[in-house]
C-alpha cells in the first residue's frame, strides 16, 4: 500500500495495490500492523457499510462522545470525500480536505477522531464502506452544515441545467440539512 500525506497531517491517503489481469483483480484493502506503523496506533471496532443514490450528501458528522476515527473506502461508484478538523489545539483547526474515492481507484481515507466527516455521490449510485475506531452512539452525533461559508468546500456537485453556473442542491436528511454553522459548532480540545 502507499502512503500520500495530505494538506492535513493526520489524515491519510491510502492507495493499496491492485494486482488485476483478464480474470479479475485482487488487492489487499487492511493490515492492522501496516495501518499502526503508516497512519494511526488504534484499533477498529464496527465496519459499516452505506448505498446512496447520485447526488446524496451524507454528512459532515462527528461524535462528542465514543469519538470515531474511521477508514472510509468505495466499493462501487464514485464519491467526493471530505474530513474538517474540529479540534481546537491543532495547527489545521476548521481546515478541509477533499479526495474523490471510487471503486476504481481503490484509494481509502483515514480520517481520525476529532473530524467532521462527508461525501457526495458523484455516480448514479456509491456504496461506502468504513472501518470505525468506536461505536455508533447517535445520543452525540453532530452535523456541521456542509455549505457553511467560512469553509468554503469545494463539492463537485451537479449542474442543475444546462447552465453550467448553475448547481444542483444535494439531497440531504433533515438533520444534515439544519446543520451547524462552523462557528456555532460544538468542538473538541
């Protein structure tokens, strides 16, 4: 597997080799020594796994308590992925990065605990699966808006027309549509 460092330290760009010929492909997607030594000393509790239609936004979620790292990855479709730290003591505090995960290019995400995480759906379909450092406890879940102004996000969503100015609205669940702003969200030290 290699590693890409991204604009944010801590969060990881993992790219597994994919050993493919006329009869499939194979690669290795985890190893808990490599993970350890490459990205993060933690360990995983609850792999999860989502379908979402073309142009579904899920997110921008982090818990208070039972804090989730979590190894996301595309196993089918294409996604627009994208962690926000949220911890006050870093040097990349309310600082996004953004990478497109798809089936095709195998790559993965580590994004750790203390980050606002989402994606987009750029296919007709995705299906989304992550590895979580703790368990899902929705008593303190947060949404951060993902179109808060002082972010700035770059999603790469759909034209709305043929006007190429013009942008198609995510679909969002009502929770993640009334999310926090960025300065009204809770954070952690």
């Amino acid at each position: 597997m290699k590693l890409v460092e991204t604009a944010i330290p801590d969060v990881k760009l993992i790219e597994p080799k994919v050993f493919g010929d006329q009869r499939g492909f194979f690669m290795e997607t985890f190893r808990t020594d490599w993970f350890k030594q490459h990205c993060a000393n933690v360990d995983f509790v609850q792999d999860n796994h989502s379908k979402s239609s073309h142009g579904i936004l899920r997110g921008l979620h982090y818990q208070l308590e039972h804090t989730q790292g979590k190894l996301v990855r595309v196993t089918a479709g294409k996604v627009f992925d994208v962690a926000v730290d949220m911890r006050k003591s870093s040097n990349t505090f309310g600082q996004w990065v953004g990478y497109e995960l798809s089936a095709e290019n195998a790559r993965q995400l580590w994004v750790p605990a203390g980050f606002a995480h989402g994606f987009y759906v750029m296919s007709e379909s995705a299906e989304f699966v992550y590895k979580c450092t703790d368990y899902y406890h929705p008593q303190s879940e947060v949404s951060l808006a993902y179109d808060d102004t002082s972010l700035n996000i770059t999603w790469p969503f759909s034209s709305a027309s043929n006007n190429a100015n013009q942008f198609a609205k995510p679909s969002t669940s009502d929770k993640d549509a009334s999310g926090f702003s960025f300065n009204e969200a809770p954070t952690f030290e």
